[in-house]
C-alpha cells in the first residue's frame, strides 16, 4: 500500500497529469487530497492498473477524498505554450478548483511552476510512491480516456479508443492515410513522428 502523504502537513495535495505524450488531445491534470485514513491496495501509478479499477478507483477517489479537481489544456493552447508548460498550466487550473487550499504540494515528475506561495516537492515517479499523487494520475487519466473515447465517434479513423491519442503504430498509420484532423497538436511535428519505425508502439 502506498504511503499516504510526503510532509507532516495536513491538507497535503498530489497533482499528475495525463496526455503529456499524445499526438493529440488535450492534456489532462488532477489534484487530490485524501483523507488521513484513506486506504486502498488498488491504488497505484494509473499504468500499472487495469481500465477496470481505474474505474473503480475513480468512483471511490471522488467518493472519498477530501477535495479533488480535474481541468484540461486544449491543443491549440499546447502548440501556442509547449506541453511541458501546459501541463503545468493544467496541474495549476486544477489547483484553482479545489474547494480548499492545501498547504503542500506534491507533484509527479520533476518540472513544476511555483503555485502561489505554497511549498511543493516534484517526486520523479511520485505516482507509483505517494498515495495522492497516484490518486491524481488516475483522475486525470480516467477522465482524459472518457473524453478521448467521445473524439472517437467524431475521428473513428485514428483508434482514440483503444490509443487514447498515443503514437502508436496504428495512429501513425492512419496520420499517414488520412492527414491530422483539428485535434492534432501541430507542435508535434506530426511529420517525423511517421518516421519513427513502425514496428514501436508507445
């Protein structure tokens, strides 16, 4: 079972995102403060855990935590910023949301943006180590799956459904057939990304 919190402060809140390496889609981030008695031994980095207790964890992290907040960076915002700043923007909306102010911070990774004035510690694999960041990062990879699930009926082409907008072979392929659509980041220099041998997936 992960570990709750990293400081001894009380309103302690994990942030992650999800969609950082996507070709397209918007990223997503979450923050989370659980309760000092939370505890579940699904809970985990949100790859590490199957689609169906991600289900099921979401339920119960918006059942049971103290306060959450999911916000999304769009596209043209990540071409216009870079992803690594709008991920940070994301994790920041987030924060914004939350119905209270924590006192600590902790963030998956190692880049982050000052928040205000409050302390915060970047964790590089945080989300397989502290129960709030992996709280987050199944927030916002749950809710970025279902938003790209629904671009799917739009852009059946590209397999959002299964990739989630990841470059995977099949994604690449189809960018080749049938050209971007609106939701591909341009930054991504989509070109050299058809170029990458095929037979890798991500």
């Amino acid at each position: 079972m992960l570990p709750l919190s990293f400081s001894n402060h009380t309103l302690e809140a994990g942030c992650d995102e999800a969609g950082r390496g996507c070709l397209c889609g918007p990223v997503f981030a979450a923050a989370v403060i659980l309760p000092s008695d939370f505890k579940n031994d699904m809970l985990n980095d949100s790859k590490k855990v199957s689609s169906i207790n991600r289900a099921k964890l979401r339920l119960i992290i918006e059942e049971e935590a103290v306060c959450w907040a999911v916000s999304s960076v769009g596209e043209e915002i990540i071409d216009d910023i870079n992803i690594l700043n709008a991920s940070v923007l994301a994790m920041h909306q987030a924060l914004d949301q939350l119905l209270l102010t924590p006192d600590f911070l902790i963030i998956d990774g190692n880049r982050f943006k000052p928040y205000h004035s409050i302390p915060f510690q970047c964790i590089v694999k945080g989300d397989g180590k502290f129960a709030s960041i992996a709280a987050a990062s199944i927030l916002a990879k749950t809710h970025r799956d279902e938003f790209m699930n629904k671009l799917h009926d739009e852009c059946p082409a590209y397999g959002w459904n299964k990739n989630k907008g990841y470059p995977t072979l099949f994604h690449r392929q189809a960018i080749a057939v049938h050209g971007i659509t609106q939701y591909h980041r341009k930054s991504f220099n989509l070109n050299e990304q058809l170029k990458i041998n095929f037979g890798t997936t991500t």
